[in-house]
C-alpha cells in the first residue's frame, strides 16, 4: 500500500515531536479518531443525540438542532432556546462557507441610557432589562430548511424524550447554581436576586434548605417537552408568535428585579442574518471566523496575523515563554482594536477589510518588542469611519460549543449561548431566558463624548466574543473546526488552538491539554494546571519568565471548553495483479476529535 497523506500539517509536526512535545501523560485525554462522522459537544447527552442523528444519516445540521435541543436541557447554565448563536458553516455540495447570525436583538423601545442606572453589572443582569430577543429557534428552523435531510420533527426526539423521562443533574450545573445561591442576600421569597424567578428556584433548587439540588438528582422538565413538542409540529413560529411568545414578553416585562420592555412584536420582528464569513490567512491556511455583531472572527485573525508577521519572535514549543510573550503582545493589539471598533456593523461602520489588512497588520507587529508592550492603543485600520470611544469589559461565560462534521463532509462549528450563568434566571416554559444585552456597553460614549460602537440602540445585536472556526487546507479543504465558551477568552481559546494544531503539530486533544494564556490588553494571565487534565507545567516558572520580560502576571483558573475536529484526507493506490491491473485509488479520510475536559466534553461519532 502507498500511503500519501494530502493534507497534513506542515513538517514542523515532526520538530515539535521532537522537541517532547509529543503528550505521554498517561493521566491525559487523548483524541479519539473516527471515519465517517463527528461530533464535539460539552455535554455526553448531547454528544451521543448528535451522534445518533448523523449515524442514521443526518447532516451536520440535523445534529446541530438536536445537540442544541438537549443541550438546553441538560447544560441550561450555558445555551438553550432562549438564547442566541453564531454558526461558521460548510457546505460541501456548493462548496461554499456562510456564517448565520442568530444573535439575540435589542427591544425596539431600548434607548443608549438602558444600563446607566440599572445599579451595576449583577442587576442589570438578573433583570429584564437585559433579555434580547432570543435567536436559537429561528436559527435551528433555517439552517434544516437549507442545509437538512432528516425530517424536523425527528430532530426534536432525543430532548423530548430526556425532558419526559429525566436525566441526572450534573457536577457542573449543580455547583454553579449553589455558587450563585451563596451570592444572595437572602435566601426569602422575595429578597433573593439569584433564583428570583420561583419557576427557576423551584427546578433548580432543594426549596426547604435553599440548598442546589445535588449531581445526579433526576430532573423532569415538562415544560420544555411541551415547548419542543410546539417547535416540532408548528416550526419556530410556535415561539415567536402565540401563547409562548406572550408568555417571554409577560415574563421580561414583569421581572421581579427590573421589567424590561420586549414586546410581542419584538418577537415577531425577529430575523436571523446570512453574514459573509471572516476570513485570512495563517500560514498557508485559510481560517474562516464570524464577522460583526460578533469580534471572535477579527480577533482571531488579528492574532494569527500579527504573529505570522513575527518568525523573529516566535518559541519553539507552546509553552516556550518566547510563544506566550508573542500571543500574548498578539492579544493586546487585537483587543484594543477589537474593543475601540466592533459593534453591530448594521448599526456602527466597523472596518472589518481594515483590521485584517496584510499591510496594516505587519505595521502593527511592528509595535511587537520583546518586552511587555503595556496597555496597546488601537489602531487607525484602513476604512476607520470617525471618533469612537472604546468598550472593554470582559464577560462572564454562559456559554457552549459544538464542532459536527458529517459523512457528506458538511462541517459545523457553532457557539450557542444565554451569556451569563443560567441567562437572567428567569425560566419560560421550561427554558431560561438570556442576559444577553448584557454585552452591551453600559455607558453610551467615552469620556471624550464619543459614541461607542458598542452602545445599546434599539433593535442591534450587542458584540459577541464568540469565535466559530473553520480552518481550510490550500485546495480549500476544511481542516480544522473549532470554538470555545469562555466570555471573552474565547478568542484566546481559539486563536491559541489553531496555533498549537498548526504551528506545533498537536492533534486537537493535545490542543485543548495545553494550559492556556492569554492578554486582553491587562493583566497576562496563565493557566493553573489541573491534575490529570491540562498538562502539567512550572506555572510559576513561566510566570517569572514573563515577569523579567516585563509583564503584570496572574496564574489562574481558565474555563475553556473546547470542541475541536481536525479533518485529515489522504489518498493512496492498492496494488492488483502484478501487470498493475486493477490498481484502485482510494480516498480515505481521518476524523480527529479533542473534547474539554475542563467542562464535560465528549467526542462522538463513527
Ligand atoms: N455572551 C458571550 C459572547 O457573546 O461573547
């Protein structure tokens, strides 16, 4: 047999086995290969629903609608239906990427001023002010119309089914619903901002001793099999319009804390967009993120860029100081710029060609020395329309991946979210409504009186961190999908995947093994290792190491959950009869799937 691989990563692959960075850590995930199909979800439920869905022949797509139904019952601090996605997607029949924005939509009565006296972060979140219109149904209901082949209702079972009959409560969702209890004043009817909702409190929480019920507790949700039973049978138009569209708005405009003020209309109104993908080149691979509401796609590729333009700097492995020292220099570029110009480009002009531009880039790296730079301004990219004034929070996760390829080489990479934990907390039919707006800025100019691109303005899409990948081989074949939850470390999530899958050679699990780092123009944080689950490494050494260069370091815990599927082609010739006849080509194809371990990820797939 002669075996040629066609796409495979480049030789450094062979220097970075060399050079020990091959992972013997017997303690360690390791990544799981299939040919046919895959799918990397952070929840095992979810994982075997998607993998079900693709075995009995769906597109990546059916198993997206039914990874997200199950997700939302069973990873509920993270995404669900009243919530809102970006999806990068492959379409292998047409060959052709599209990104689906399904972010969630300011009310038309919202003004600038929403959150300037809403009484801080945790109050405006646990609100009704913060809700947008949720973007996950819609969003489920187009991609099946284009890009599905089981039938929709089918796609509904495994959610239903689990909702009906139980499921067991996990480690996760359990301790982040007694960390947000414990940070209740009081725990009275009444006097509790976390769990205010009673539906909320009465499924989430053991009432007698305001305790969270423990992992493992069976949790039925009627509700949300009733919800799903209505999506099935009547499309999304079951929930942007009727009885549960009715019962959001009640819900929003009767909050206990604030009401907010989305309507029915709002709901009605509610559209998901069709946007160009983001894409640029790293290396000789074409990497493919999401454009404006979302930063994930201009970010990512920022930092990809800036490193490229700077060989000089770059560390020979993925903990090399010299490598942390330049993705994190990379960070703080890409964030000032991120934070000074991205908004809903509906709404705000955001130079999106600019900030990728190849000369504007390597103009930036040169700003790159081998010391800690300090906070980075942003830059002036070619197409920058007038003063703007800067947003630069960093968020709070509620958030979820999943990467899909399937067997008609389709490939799915979406980040689905209710933003913060548990969304508001406020629970509609079985499902938690979202903070989204939350990623709005709270004030609407800077201290300059500029606008800020990011500022609330009636029906906008608030910017998003979240970063969808699709990387592609030089015959535009996919390669790598990708994506993290992780607010707005996300990027650093992402950007740092595909660079220790392409510059060092790791397969995705060893990817995701890798303690992470990152700037986002601050503090230079570094992960803490987790036994048996990142690999161990001197943190405090690197810590040093950094700090001689210059840099204000903080060795933390990181809440990555990656979902990563490398796509691996090759082709070769089985020799016949001796006269060469019957000499076959074959086309082979490898899937490599790295799941989370920091949350619960799973690979699955055959
Ligand atoms: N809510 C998380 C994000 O969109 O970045």
């Amino acid at each position: 047999m002669n075996l040629r691989i066609v796409t495979c990563w480049p030789p450094k692959l062979l220097l970075a086995a060399s050079a020990g960075w091959a992972q013997d850590d017997g303690d360690l995930a390791t990544a799981v290969t299939t040919h046919r199909e895959m799918v990397v979800t952070a929840n095992p439920l979810a994982t075997a629903a998607g993998a079900h869905i693709l075995k009995i022949g769906g597109t990546a797509v059916d198993a997206m609608v039914a990874v997200q139904t199950v997700l939302g019952l069973v990873e509920p601090q993270s995404t669900g239906i009243g919530g809102g996605a970006f999806i990068v997607y492959y379409d292998a029949k047409h060959q052709q990427t599209i990104t689906l924005d399904a972010r969630e939509k300011a009310p038309a009565a919202a003004t600038e001023d929403r959150f300037v006296n809403a009484g801080g972060f945790t109050n405006a979140w646990q609100s009704g002010l913060s809700v947008g219109v949720p973007g996950v149904p819609r969003m489920m209901e187009h991609m099946h119309a284009k890009y599905g082949r089981l039938p929709w209702q089918r796609l509904f079972v495994p959610a239903k089914v689990m909702a009906q009959r139980g499921f067991a409560l996990t480690e996760r969702t359990s301790s982040q619903v007694a960390g947000l209890l414990a940070a209740n004043p009081s725990c009275a009817d009444g006097e509790r901002l976390f769990f205010r909702d009673p539906v909320a409190f009465e499924y989430f929480v053991n009432t007698d001793d305001c305790t969270a019920k423990p992992a493992g507790t069976r949790m039925i949700n009627k509700p949300y099999a009733n919800t799903l039973k209505a999506l099935a049978r009547w499309g999304a138009d079951a929930f942007y319009h009727g009885p549960i569209a009715e019962d959001i708005a009640a819900a929003v405009q009767g909050d206990l804390n604030i009401p907010g003020d989305m309507t029915t209309d709002d709901l009605a109104n509610y559209q998901v967009v069709e946007r160009e993908p983001v894409c640029m080149y790293y290396r000789g691979h074409r990497v493919c993120g999401m454009g404006p509401p979302s930063s994930g796609g201009l970010a990512v590729g920022q930092i990809l860029g800036l490193m490229e333009n700077r060989p000089d700097l770059m560390g020979s492995d993925p903990l090399d100081v010299d490598t942390v020292h330049l993705f994190t220099q990379a960070g703080r570029l890409a964030f000032a710029d991120r934070n000074q110009y991205v908004g809903d480009s509906d709404f705000v002009s955001v130079p999106v060609a600019g900030m990728l531009d190849e000369g504007y880039l390597a103009d930036r790296a040169a700003l790159i020395t081998e010391t800690d730079m300090g906070p980075a301004d942003p830059g002036i990219p070619p197409g920058v329309v007038g003063p703007s004034g800067p947003h630069n929070a960093a968020k709070l996760s509620g958030t979820s991946h999943v990467s899909i390829v399937d067997r008609y080489g389709n490939a799915l990479s979406m980040t689905t979210t209710v933003e913060s934990s548990f969304g508001n907390g406020v629970m509609v039919r079985g499902f938690l409504l979202n903070n989204e707006l939350t990623d709005f800025s709270f004030a609407p100019t800077d201290n300059q009186g500029n606008p800020v691109a990011n500022r609330v303005q009636p029906n906008k899409r608030p910017r998003s961190s979240m970063s969808p990948t699709l990387v592609f081989d030089a015959d535009g074949k996919v390669e790598l999908v990708t994506g993290s939850p992780g607010g707005s470390r996300i990027i650093g999530y992402t950007a740092q995947s595909i660079v220790n899958v392409i510059d060092f050679g790791l397969d995705p699990q060893e990817a995701i093994n890798v303690p992470h780092y990152m700037n986002r123009n601050g503090r230079t944080d570094i992960e803490e290792p987790i036994p048996g689950i990142t690999l161990e490494y001197d943190a405090q050494a690197l810590a040093d190491a950094l700090e001689a260069k210059g840099h204000n370091v903080g060795i933390i815990a990181q809440t990555s959950g990656l979902s990563i599927i490398q796509v691996v082609e090759s082709e070769y010739h089985k020799k016949g009869k001796k006269n060469g006849k019957g000499r076959k080509h074959h086309h082979h194809r490898l899937l490599i799937g790295g799941a989370d371990k920091r949350r619960d990820g799973t690979v699955g797939g055959r």
